[in-house]
C-alpha cells in the first residue's frame, strides 16, 4: 500500500515511521510512504501556502493552489483510491473505516494547519474526510499517524500473527477481554484462575463473557448497534 501526506510539517513524522509496526511494515515491503512538503508546491517567490480568510477573522488559510498542485502531481503518476482530509468537523475514525482504507492500494492524506484549508480543496479534490475525536488540534499531522497506524497494522502480513489484529477490540463489534501474562501471582494479585487450566474451550467461553461484559460496561453502543 503506497500513503502519500501532504503535510508542512513533514519532520513531525519521523519518529513514528522509524518504530514499531509502521517500520516493520515498511521494511517488509507493505508500506511505502511518501512524505511531501506543501511548500514545495508553491509557485510565489516567498514560498507561502497560507493566506488571510476572506471575510475576516482571526488565523490564516491554507491555499488552494499547492494543495492543486501536489496533488495533481501525485495523480499524475498513479491513481489513488482516496483523497483524504483530516479535520475535526469529519466523521470519526472507527475500526470499519480503518479495515476498509487497509484494502486500497493507493491514498493521500492532506493535513491542514493552522485554521483549516480553503473549502474549495474540501469540495473538489479532497474524496474523504477524517478526524479522530472531538477536540482540535493544531494541524493534522498527528491525525495522519495516528490513521496510517490503524490501517497499516490490518494490512494481512504486516502483523506477525495474523489472528492478533482479529482479536483486537471492535474487530467482532465487541471491545477486547482482559489479557495477563507471567507471574501467575504478584503481591497477592492473581490471574483469573480458567487462563491457567488446561481446558481451552473454557477459557474461549471466559473470554467472550469478559468482552461483551466489559462492552457492555465500558461502550454499550457497540452492543444496540448489532441489534
Ligand atoms: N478551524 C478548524 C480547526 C483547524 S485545526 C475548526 O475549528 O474546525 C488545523 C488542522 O488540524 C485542521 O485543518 C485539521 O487538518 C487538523 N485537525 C485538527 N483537529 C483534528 C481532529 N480532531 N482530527 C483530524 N484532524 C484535525
């Protein structure tokens, strides 16, 4: 899968590309993401993207012209599945959009900055739209990693066992049962006693109690959207 983000801030991703599963999926060759800095699509002598809004108001916009320009550029090149645009008035990233993104072969990721981007990149290039959760910030860097994360790790190969990413919460509408590992004891906590049996249908039968407990508990939504 080929990610392309448009950022003006592209540094803000090294660290999450050099670890854990995005790094592994992109030396295992399932991953092939390309950074593009804004600024370099400008076409005016001082290198801006940004403007004042019309109208008024405080904070500056994000100018259609590069955002054109690089994405035509990329189009140029390959066809892409999705254009995505990350913004807090979107739908909300949920584990269905993450399997059905993980599927494409092909998307950009435009992040916005500052107050937002002129709603005309929103209206004609841009062919989907994310935030991921209700509160702002400062541009869409972070909501990039954090959708390239949940859809990298669902991409079949890039976990070493593959049933680990089935078994996660929201994968089966339900959230994911308690886990433990060794010591069996410490400082007198213990490990539900079924994990350390033998008798594995059990312990499956323990497992799905917890998980549509702790749903039910914990986001009982999950459970009246099945019903
Ligand atoms: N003025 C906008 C917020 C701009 S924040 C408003 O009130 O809706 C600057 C940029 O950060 C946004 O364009 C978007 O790309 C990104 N961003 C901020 N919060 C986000 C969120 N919750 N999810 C996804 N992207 C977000």
């Amino acid at each position: 899968m080929r990610i392309d983000i448009i950022s003006l801030f592209p540094e803000m991703f090294a660290g999450f590309l050099e670890s854990s599963i995005p790094l592994r999926a992109r030396k295992k060759g399932f991953l092939d993401l390309q950074l593009h800095n804004l600024r370099d699509y400008s076409t005016n002598r001082y290198k801006s993207v940004d403007d004042y809004p019309y109208g008024g108001g405080a904070g500056m916009v994000i100018s259609i012209e590069p955002v054109d320009n690089c994405i035509s550029a990329l189009k140029a090149e390959r066809d892409y599945d999705e254009v995505i645009f990350t913004s807090p008035d979107a739908p909300v990233l949920d584990q269905p959009t993450a399997n059905t993104l993980s599927l494409c072969r092909n998307i950009i990721i435009l992040c916005g900055h500052y107050k937002g981007v002129d709603e005309r990149i929103r209206e004609h290039l841009v062919t989907r739209e994310i935030s991921i959760g209700d509160y702002v910030l400062s541009g869409g860097e972070l909501a990039a990693a954090v959708i390239t994360d949940a859809v990298v790790r669902l991409i079949p190969g890039v976990l070493n066992d593959e049933t680990s990413a089935l078994s996660d919460s929201f994968q089966n509408g339900l959230l994911s049962p308690p886990v433990y590992t060794r010591p069996p004891e410490y400082k007198g906590w213990k490990v539900p006693e079924v994990l350390l049996g033998g008798n594995d249908r059990l312990k499956e039968q323990w497992r799905y109690e917890q998980a549509l407990a702790r749903t039910r508990e914990r986001r009982p939504s999950l459970l009246d959207d099945k019903a």
